[in-house]
C-alpha cells in the first residue's frame, strides 16, 4: 500500500506536470472484446448479452445496487455505447515510460492471480 501511496505522490506532485490532463487510454475494446479475450484465458466461453437500458437498471437493482446508483450506472454504460471512452492516446504509455501491458495479457496476470 505504501508504494501506491509513493506512486500517487510521485504523479500528483512531480513537476512538469502542472495544468496537465491526460488521457489514460488504449486501444477502444469492445464487451464483446473482452469477453472473448477472458473466454481465451479461461478456456471456455464468457457469454455476452446485450441489453437495453431498462433491462440494465433492471439487472443492477436485481444485483443489490442501491436506487440512487442506478441512473448514475445506466448513464456510463449509455455513454460507453455511445463512445465517449473511445479515445485513443499514449500518455498512459509515456507517464509509465514503458509500454502498457496487453489487456489480453493482463486479463491472464488476473486470472492467475485468483486462482492462485
């Protein structure tokens, strides 16, 4: 925990970058993408349903989400529908200084992690 803390301070009060935003993105990927990456990692197939909005807020309040979350929740997913986080940048890449993990790559990392 103390090295994330270390890693936050490093970011937030590193000079060069004041007045900066960046955009913390990679390649746009589908839920169709990701699941057939995790259906890749797992060996068998991770199903995708596409819903509606109301069918969504139906899900998520089945789920246990409180009321007030779920306009908020459907809002996100709408925008992502949408494209709003279909922005592709590198200056996840260049605050790193290295290239960005793979999200195939990484989706096995986690994996392994819980399975332990």
């Amino acid at each position: 925990m103390e090295k994330r803390r270390q890693i936050k301070r490093a970011w937030t009060t590193g000079s060069g970058h004041e007045n900066s935003i960046y955009e913390l993105s990679g390649p746009p990927i589908t839920y169709d993408d990701l699941a057939a990456m995790l259906s890749d990692v797992l060996g068998r197939a991770v199903p995708v349903e596409h819903v509606d909005d109301d069918r969504y807020a139906e899900i998520m309040a089945g789920a246990g989400v409180p009321e007030p979350i779920i306009p908020f929740l459907v809002a996100i997913q709408r925008a992502i529908r949408e494209g709003a986080l279909d922005v592709v940048s590198d200056d996840f890449e260049k605050l790193l200084g290295r290239p960005v993990t793979p999200v195939p790559q990484a989706i096995a990392a986690m994996v392994e992690r819980l399975r332990g």
